[in-house]
C-alpha cells in the first residue's frame, strides 16, 4: 500500500536588505554559523508558535543575526522550486522560501553580517559605464551555443513557451531587442537554465550529466538566495519609475548629483544629468532645503524629499525612460 502520509513542508524566511553608499548598491549578507563561507541573505524558518506572521518572524531573525531593525519591507514572492535548497535532500523536508526586500540607510552590524556590492554577484547587470564586456566576451557566445542545442530544446517545448533563442532576445537584447533592465531574475534564470550559475551544477549535484559550458559567472550564494536577490533588484528597479523608495537611501538632506547617483546605481543605467533634473522638478518629489554645501566644485544646494507628493497622486515616482539615459557625464 502507498505511503500516503504528506510530505513536510518547511517555510523559510529571507531578506534582501539594500543600502547605498560609496557609489555602489549593498546586499546585507550573513553567515549561518555552520562553516559555510559562502555569503547569503539574512535567513530564518518560520516559526508560528514564536511569529504571528511572516514580517515579525523575518524582522526577528533579521534583528538577531545583523542587529538590524528594519523600516521599510515588504514581499517579493515565494520560492518554493524544488533541489534550490541544497542542503535538504529529496527524502527530507521540502522548503518553501518567502522573499523580501528591505531598505535601510545607516545600519549598525555585528561581526557576522556584512555590506557586499549587488554587482559582484550580477557582473552582467552594471551598465553605468557602458556595456559590460562579460556579455561579448563570455555571457553571449556561451548562451548562443546553448540556444543552438535543438535536441534539447525539443525535450524542453512541453514545459517552456518560448524557444531558448526567444528567451536569449528577450532577456539579453539580442536579435534588435532593447535590454531591459528589470529583467534582472529573467537573466538569472536564463543562466541557471543554462548552467552558466554556479548554483545549477549545485543543485543538480555530482551525479548531473549536464554540465557547465564554460567559466561560472559572478558570486555564488546560499540555497536560493542569488534568486531572491535577483528577484528584490529586479522589483526595486521597477518601483523606482512609480513609487518615491529611493528616498528611503537617502539622507534626510541632499544634492540632485547624489539622487541621481543613487538612481543610477540602482537602476544599472547611465542617466542624461539634465534630463534627469528636469524629471525631477516635473515629478515634484523634491524641495529645496535652503542650505547649501560644500562639493568639489561650487557649492551645491540640498533638497529633501516632499512627502506631501503621496498624497498629490497616485504613481509618484522617477519615470526614467529612454530620454533620460544619455552619454554625457
């Protein structure tokens, strides 16, 4: 007679916790305490008898493992992919993440947590500079192969829309398609699927017979988590063109210039400086403080956030479009 009894089910609780500062977006990182130096986010099971809900039990374990409190947070999704959380084999409980995003300004951490840039764990992502040379160099010709394996895409038609080629275009820019910056966690998974992520061969473990097709790309993470950070740039990079969350990383007085650096960073986009003034005064989301201060030129004057815009309309954000992204410095 079949073993009719449930599978267990484990609930686990993570934050992406994002701090600006030097110029670059941070991810809080910490260590479990196991011997296991690779970094991950912030991370807990739920616990229902010690948590009424998800949010108390995420601040909670946020609070004991990097002595931070946490303001602004809300949820991303739930991950619940099976073989993403390495540790738990096939015969073991079956993990369901819950993700969330976090922002904060000036925290105070323990030895155990640490600030890391987003970018050393998504190379691909940063294009202030110009377009990363990892695409043409590694990422691209590596994917294309990839795209070119017709038999196993053809073991893959039932279960995926679209053709590994029009997943490439619409995640990468390729074939004249424009790259869009919040498909942060498309490009991951594109990767993963790939097997360019180090997580995959993790996943899949030694017994796999896919396997990488070249160098892995940009910093590993704990179980799931590079997904869940994907997933929290991804949606950051979104809310900032309808929602004022910027100004959660921001100082309660600043210059334009460090707005719009701080805009930038996130977004991964080089942005035009006078288009990008322009939609800050049309968008009304700031007022001058009346005070100046010193830079490395003239002095700059500093503005502050205009909380009244909440209630003046309903999408109060930084629409930073095609106009905005220019070459000029």
């Amino acid at each position: 007679m079949p073993d009719l009894t449930p599978p267990a089910i484990e609930i686990g609780l993570a934050a992406a916790i994002v701090a600006f500062s030097g110029g670059q977006p941070h991810i809080l990182t910490a260590q479990a305490g196991d011997g296991d130096e690779t970094p991950g986010l912030p991370y807990g099971p739920f616990d229902p008898l010690a948590h009424r809900t998800f949010e108390i039990g995420l601040r909670s374990w946020v609070a004991d493992q990097t002595a931070l409190s946490l303001g602004y947070v809300e949820q991303l999704y739930t991950f619940g992919d099976r073989g993403r959380q390495a540790e738990i084999r096939e015969a073991g409980p079956h993990v369901v993440s819950v993700g969330y995003l976090a922002l904060t300004r000036a925290p105070t951490l323990t030895a155990q947590a640490a600030f890391r840039p987003w970018y050393g764990f998504f190379p691909w992502e940063d294009w202030r500079a110009g377009r990363p040379t990892l695409l043409d160099s590694t990422i691209l010709p590596l994917l294309r192969r990839w795209a070119e394996d017709k038999a196993a895409e053809r073991a893959e038609q039932d279960r995926r829309a679209l053709s590994r080629q029009q997943r490439l275009a619409a995640c990468f820019g390729e074939a004249g398609a424009p790259w869009d910056e919040e498909k942060t966690l498309e490009r991951y998974e594109l990767l993963y699927d790939s097997g360019l992520a180090f997580e995959a061969q993790r996943d899949r473990g030694p017994g796999s017979r896919e396997q990488a097709p070249g160098p892995l790309l940009g910093q590993a993470m704990r179980f799931d988590h590079r997904r869940i950070l994907a997933t929290a740039i991804g949606r950051l990079r979104a809310k900032l063109k309808y929602r004022p969350v910027v100004f959660e990383l921001m100082p309660d007085a600043f210059t334009l210039t460090a707005l719009q650096n701080t805009v930038e960073a996130i977004s991964g986009r080089h942005l035009h400086k006078q288009n990008f003034r322009r939609l800050v005064e049309s968008a009304a989301l700031v007022e001058p403080t009346g005070t100046m201060t010193r830079t490395a030129g003239r002095p700059a004057a500093l503005f502050r956030y205009r909380r009244e815009v909440i209630a003046e309309r309903p999408a109060p954000g930084l629409r930073v479009g095609s106009r905005a992204i220019g070459a000029e410095r």
